[in-house]
C-alpha cells in the first residue's frame, strides 16, 4: 500500500513551544521525512523519505504536529476548519480550505498553522486515523510554524468544525474573532494579482476574485480592459458555485 504525500515545511518566526509547532520524525523542527516526501523552507532544501507511512498514528512528522490536536492538551488552543470535515457531511460549497491552527496560550509567539487537501482527515480530540479512502491519491500538506494567518484564511471563507480559542486569545487579535464569526472581506474584483515571465519571454498577468467581489457586475469592464486573452477556470467539483461553466477564451 502507497500513500504519495508532498510536505513542505516552512519555518517563519520559529517558535519554541513543544506541541504547537510543526515538528519532523524525530521531534526537531523541520525538515525530515514523512511520507513520501518532505522539505524546509531554509539552507539547502531537499526531500527525504519517510520513517512511518502517514496512515499509522507513528512518528512521523503530522502525526507528532497534530499531536495536540487529536488528543487533549490544556495549553495547546486550535482552530480547525474543512469543507468535508470528519464525522460529518459535506459543509461549504464556497470554498475548498482545510487546515488547522495551533496556539500556545502560555506563549504568544509559539503558534503553527497546518494547510492539507485530504478530505474527512483529522477529528479533534477523535485520536489520530488516516482516511482509507484516500491512499491511492496524492495530497499536499504544508506546516508553517507562523501565528496569525487568520485574514489569509478568512479570504477563502471556510468551515468551521473545531474552535477551542479563549476569550484572551480572541480579545488580543481581531483577525480570529473575525474568522470564527464569518466576517467577510469585500474586494474589488483583481484588485489582486501577479506577473510571471517565461522562459519564452511571454509575459503572463494572473488575478484572483477574492470572496465577495460581485465579479459579474464588472464583466464587461473587465472584457474590454483586458481584451482577447482572458482564461477563466471554474471550480473542478459539481458541489461547488461559480458563475463560469468551463474554460473560457475571450
């Protein structure tokens, strides 16, 4: 039995606490192995193989990082949200985000924010179990031992499912509060975006509909600003809402 699993591991604003932190096979910090690959975002990165397959509660690098998460630890608070969460039905046809925080309430600096695509993965306090369903497929995970990721989050309006924030957490940054009530952020449509170059010197413009943009109010502004080259991608699920029906060439 094979399980293909990307890990990227990335470290910003290091923190010290034990079980609020992203942590290897061996309980240092990034990178090590998990399986099949992982890497750290600092020196010289490189993939190494795995200890432990990701389907045993064993040491291996989600296994001991979510460690306070599957299991009961007073001063380890946690967030967690998934639009197919375990132990319930399918939640939000909006959005695709699934991920956990992680914050140390006796340190305001020790906190990890743990990003995945596996879908009816990682019940709170349920213990660790691996979804059969899901061995023959290929999944990302990324750890990044950073606190307050909770506006970046609230972008890709998720679901809920598990919050264990104290009041003094939420009462320290508005982002979080902000987060668990749903608070939506307004953006005028491809107000955001990004330049890429190619090899073949083709210049490429991507931009992004964040949240509550009403799009479909600026379509033909948008149509004559960027004229003939315009890709639009749906969502790749029937569960999920969008206003394109496939990929358009304009």
């Amino acid at each position: 039995m094979y399980i293909t699993i990307i890990l990227i591991l990335i470290s910003l604003n290091c923190c010290t606490a034990q079980v609020a932190t992203c942590t290897d096979d061996a309980t240092n910090n990034p990178p090590n192995v998990i399986s099949s690959s992982s890497t750290k975002s600092e020196g010289n990165p490189t993939w190494a193989a795995s200890a432990q397959t990701i389907d045993q509660a064993a040491v291996h690098s989600i296994f001991r990082t979510m460690a306070s998460f599957v299991a009961e630890h007073m001063d380890i608070k946690v967030l967690a949200y998934s639009d197919d969460p375990p132990n319930l039905p399918p939640q939000n046809d909006k959005s695709k985000a699934k991920g956990v925080l992680l914050i140390d309430n006796r340190d305001t600096d020790a906190a990890a924010s743990f990003v995945h695509t596996v879908p009816k993965f990682l019940a709170h306090l349920g213990g660790y179990s691996w979804p059969a369903a899901e061995t023959a497929k290929e999944h990302m995970f990324c750890l990044i031992n950073r606190k307050f990721l909770a506006k970046a989050i609230r972008y890709q309006e998720p679901f809920i499912y598990a919050n264990s924030l104290s009041p003094e957490l939420l009462n320290q940054h508005v982002e979080l509060p902000n987060l668990i009530m749903g608070a939506q952020i307004r953006v005028t449509p491809f107000l955001e975006h990004a330049k890429f170059a190619t090899k073949a010197v083709a210049n490429i413009q991507a931009f992004g509909k964040h949240t509550k943009s009403y799009s479909d109010m600026y379509a033909k502004v948008l149509k004559n600003k960027f004229a003939a080259n315009i890709r639009i991608w749906a969502p790749s699920d029937a569960r999920s809402k969008s206003i394109c029906k496939g990929q358009y060439h304009l």
